[in-house]
C-alpha cells in the first residue's frame, strides 16, 4: 500500500493507478447483462484512484458506476488483490469470475487468488454509492459530498513464497512503565506441504522474537507476542519517535511503525504519558474541487503544514476513517487524532435498525484493526451527532463500545454529542465531546454559561469541545463585524470562542470546525449553504486564507493579540 515508507520487501507489488475504463449503469443491469465479462463499448475513462463527480458530466452522479482495468502477473504462487476505499458498496470480478464484495467506504479490502496463470487478467469493479436513510452508513443526510468511486489506491501484490503473513496488528504501549510491543499476526501456508519455518519480529534491524512455527497444508494460524522494549524512547507530540518493526514469516515480511506511548484517563484530565493532554485542534474533510475525497499526497502534507503553523496540535478525521498516509505524517509530526466512522447525524428511529447497528460495530472494527499501530490516534470516536439522547442511540453507543474496548483496550473512547444537555450516553464512554455553534445556530446561552452546565450533568468526566465555529464566505468583507456570513464575523466568533476554551483549565481541548471548506449537499441544505459549501472552514475549499486564518494563528503562536 501507498504510505509515507515502504510496507514490504517481500512481495512485488503494481498499483492500479491509471486511466480505467468507466460506465455508469442507473438502471442496475449491468449484472444482468454480464458487464463483468463483456464491459460496455461505450464506456469513457477515469482516473483511478478518484472519484468520478469531478469528472465532467458527473458532477452529481449517484448511483452504480462499472470500472475495468487490467493487470499482468509475472509468477507467483498466489495473488493478493487489494483496495484501500470504494465507497460504499463494491463488487469485484477477476477475468469474469466473482472475488466477492465490501460494504463500507473509507476502509480497505483485499482478496485472496490461489495459483494465478502467469499473463494479462482483467479487473472489473461495480461500485454503488447510493445512499439512503434505512441502510446505508453514511445515510441520505450528510453535511459533506456523495463522491463515489475507487478513490484510495488499488494495487495487486503476487505472493511467491511459501508462507504469508495475512495480517499484522502491532501496538506500542507502556506496561509497568517498559515501552511493550503487542504482535498479533495470521500467519498462511500457501502449499500444499506441510511448511516449517520461523516467524520473526524485528525492531530497527535488531531481532526481539523468533518462534518456530508449523502449519498444515494451506493452514492459517494466529500467533501472539508480548515483548518488552525497555530502551525505546517514548512518542509524543513533542518528539515523535517512531521505530520501524519487520515481521517475517519463511520468506515472506511485512513492514510497520509504532511508537510508544501510554493514554490515560484521570478525573478529569486525559494523560498522555503522565502528562496531561492539552488539545488545540481542527477538523478537515478529505475534500478538493478537483479531487474530492482521493485528495493528492503532496496537498495532504500541505495542509497539514499549514495546520501545525496555525500552532494547533491536533485533527479530528471528520467523520470517516483517514487516508493512512495522512496518518503516517501525523506520527511523524505529532498531531494527535480522533478518528471516527461515518455514523453521523442518525435518528433514534435508523440506530434502531439492526442493519446499521451491524455495519457500523463492523466499520468499527476495521477501522481499529486497520490503525491500532498509528501512535497518533490518542483516541476512538464511535458516531457523530446521532440521537444519543435517546434510547436506541443508547444502545447503539452501547455496542459500539464493547466492540471498540474489544478490540483495542488501550485507548479512550467517546462519541460526540449535539444534544450534551439532554445527551443520556456520556456514562458509556471515557470522555465527553460536545459539538457546539454558539453564536451561528444558537444565541441563547453564552459559552461560558452552557460549558458550566455541562460540567454539572457530567461530574468528573474529562471533556473536549468537538466542533464549534461560524461560516465566513471567502471574499465577503465588511466594515461591521456583526454581519453573519462576513470573514469578520467568522473571525469574531472563532477567535473569541478560542481565547474563551484556551483559558477554560477543566477541559482537554477543542477541535475547530473545520480546516477548510467543503463540499455539502446543494439540495438537503439549500438554504443553510451558499455555494453548496460547509464554509466554515478557515481556508476556502482551494485553502486560500480567510481572515480568521491569520488571527488565530496569531492568537495560536503568540505573534501578538491579533483576535
Ligand atoms: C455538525 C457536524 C459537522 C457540520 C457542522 C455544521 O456539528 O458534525 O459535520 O455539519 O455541524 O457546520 O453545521
């Protein structure tokens, strides 16, 4: 997979990326009619990894859309056929025959085939990106764009020997104060022999395990380490030390990166290595003009670029998990993550279905297999602003941790809520997050006033403000600060709000909403976003400063008092 470092040695990997041939089928019979043998003539191009809404004719496409592309395999012994996101639903064809299908769409997949002839294979994808209100995670009512398509990289991987390491789940955490490494790895005989060789782990080059290992034919067996590390330095955002661990199992490796470190929570505070954590964040879609959600490497790391100049420390991945590669750079920078699944803004009636109770502790799962190692994620996020007021939304915040403690016990958990005062779920959850808009879509209580009443419902809970702000349309300059929509009014709300929660010691942060602006959806929000833009963000959609960009950096860094 694309990352910021190499993530094997082993195998001989050939991404996907390049021109595929696309059609779109709004009439869902490209099954019937055999698309995945015969793919239509009148089929255009797309560049892959994207998304076909910044195609022209496109824009507001929603539906099934057919991809094609094909690949040539060298020699191996078997083929690992992978996708890091296609949003939502994706059924994949190899030379007519069916591999399977994914649902959820912002998380990878992949697909095993046994004994691949060596020559030219075709590739076939249906994607399907509807969105609904009974199903489908994200659902119909969303505040960002529906961009479908295979927009993370798609890459084959031709496994030639004789073991293969299915998976690889490492966590750098502190037990009884020595960084420890917790291994857990699948571990795959592709013959039909029974195989003997060794598993290894190794840290920097230096070797730290080493078992002897037998498996059956074309046997797979889990096997767990936990190993004591106790020269390694720790992470944190001050200096963020990463080590690199090789995992190799007979000729086969995988490559990862941990750090170590250890999050807490303590009345109220979160600690991260003792320490409290103090968190000044923001939040940034995967979102451009052109690009949409498969936003390029070079303009990720420039955004967040320009996120540690504003002096911020920390990103929310609103409200889908992130690319990895964003992820690696926030290791290798220090900023703190919240990562989430897209289960946002859904009513008490649609948490009630057993479908979305399913698909979202699924999401939830994958997410945490996928990014357990990332030293940057302090925390997990369950959903964003559904009704947890109520209790089917209890319920589902109820499963939703169990899955989450499951899976990954070391890190908080929480969720965030728009409703806190009413909220009934906060006791499920390890912290509190409140999304607040005090002075855009609700003037009857100051800040101040409705944090105090917060702290009353929730007692010693450690409590973080997960999204507050005011839209500025980019251009829209007035005299008087107190003309909604204006940079100066945006500006104010921002600022003033920012020097409130930087004083305000009983909370561990904020995140601003929102980094830049982004694409919403024209129709559902007619009225409440001009320009079929969530413009809140402190840079336009094409990350041109607004006003509040520059004050709060000031503010931020200390330049002067700018606000
Ligand atoms: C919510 C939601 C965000 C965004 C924001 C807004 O807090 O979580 O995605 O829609 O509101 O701008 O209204």
């Amino acid at each position: 997979m694309h990352r910021t470092f190499r993530t094997t040695t082993a195998r001989r990997q050939t991404y996907l990326d390049g021109y595929w041939d696309f059609i779109t089928d709004p009439l869902d019979q490209g099954v019937d009619q055999g698309w995945y043998s015969d793919f239509p003539s009148a089929s255009h191009q797309v560049w892959v990894p994207g998304v076909w809404n910044t195609q022209r004719g496109f824009l507001n496409y929603e539906g099934i859309a057919w991809y094609r592309t094909s690949f040539e395999v060298i020699d191996c012994r078997a083929l690992a056929i992978c996708f890091g996101a296609v949003t939502h639903l994706a059924n994949v064809w190899l030379d007519g025959e069916l591999l399977g299908e994914h649902y959820g769409g912002f998380l990878p997949f992949s697909f095993l085939v046994s004994h691949p002839e060596c020559r030219r294979h075709e590739l076939v994808v249906r994607v399907d990106n509807t969105h609904d209100l009974t199903g489908t995670i994200p659902s119909a009512r969303l505040d960002w764009f529906k961009y479908g398509g295979i927009f993370r990289p798609g890459w084959v991987e031709e496994l030639a020997h004789d073991g293969y390491i299915a998976s690889l789940r490492l966590t750098g955490g502190v037990e009884d104060g020595t960084p420890t490494l917790q291994a857990a790895a699948e571990l795959t005989n592709l013959t039909e022999l029974p195989l003997e060789t060794d598993w290894t782990l190794q840290i920097d080059g230096r070797t730290l395990h080493r078992e002897k290992l037998r498996l059956n034919p074309l046997d797979t067996i889990q096997r767990t380490a936990e190993l004591q590390v106790p020269d390694a330095e720790l992470w944190s955002p001050q200096q963020p030390q990463l080590y690199t661990v090789t995992s190799t199992f007979g000729s086969d490796n995988l490559i990862e990166r941990v750090g170590f470190r250890q999050i807490s929570v303590q009345g109220t505070q979160v600690l991260l290595n003792g320490q409290p954590l103090r968190l000044h964040g923001v939040h940034r879609h995967d979102d451009h003009p052109e690009w949409g959600f498969a936003v390029p490497e070079p303009l990720t790391l420039r955004d967040l670029e320009m996120i540690g100049s504003l002096g911020l420390n920390a990103l929310r991945s609103a409200h889908y998990p992130s690319d990895q590669r964003l992820l690696d750079l926030c290791d290798e920078r220090g900023i703190m993550v919240i990562e989430e699944i897209p289960l946002s803004d859904f009513s008490a009636q649609q948490l009630a279905l057993s479908l979305i109770g399913d698909r979202a502790s699924a999401m939830l799962w994958a997410m945490i297999q996928r990014d357990i190692h990332h030293p940057c994620i302090w925390a997990w996020s369950l959903l964003n602003e559904c009704e947890t007021n109520s209790q089917e939304g209890y319920a589902v915040v109820e499963r939703l941790a169990a899955t989450a403690r499951e899976t990954d016990p070391s890190r908080p958990i929480t969720f965030a809520s728009r409703d806190a005062l009413n909220d009934i779920s906060f006791e499920l959850v390890d912290f509190v997050t409140v999304n607040s808009f005090i002075g855009w879509y609700t003037f009857d209580m100051t800040l101040p006033a409705f944090l105090d009443r917060i702290r009353a419902r929730i007692g010693d809970k450690p409590l973080l403000i997960g999204e507050f702000g005011a839209e500025g349309l980019y251009g829209t300059r007035t005299l008087e600060e107190d003309i909604m929509w204006s940079e100066e009014y945006q500006r104010k709300v921002v600022c003033e709000q920012t020097k409130y929660l930087l004083g305000r010691r009983d909370i561990i942060g904020f995140y601003i909403w929102q980094f830049a602006d982004s694409r919403s959806d024209g129709e559902l929000y007619a009225l409440g976003r001009p320009r079929s833009y969530n413009n809140k963000g402190l840079l336009d959609e094409y990350r041109h400063p607004k006003l509040v960009y520059y004050a709060l950096r000031d503010l931020l860094t200390n330049a002067h008092q700018g606000c």
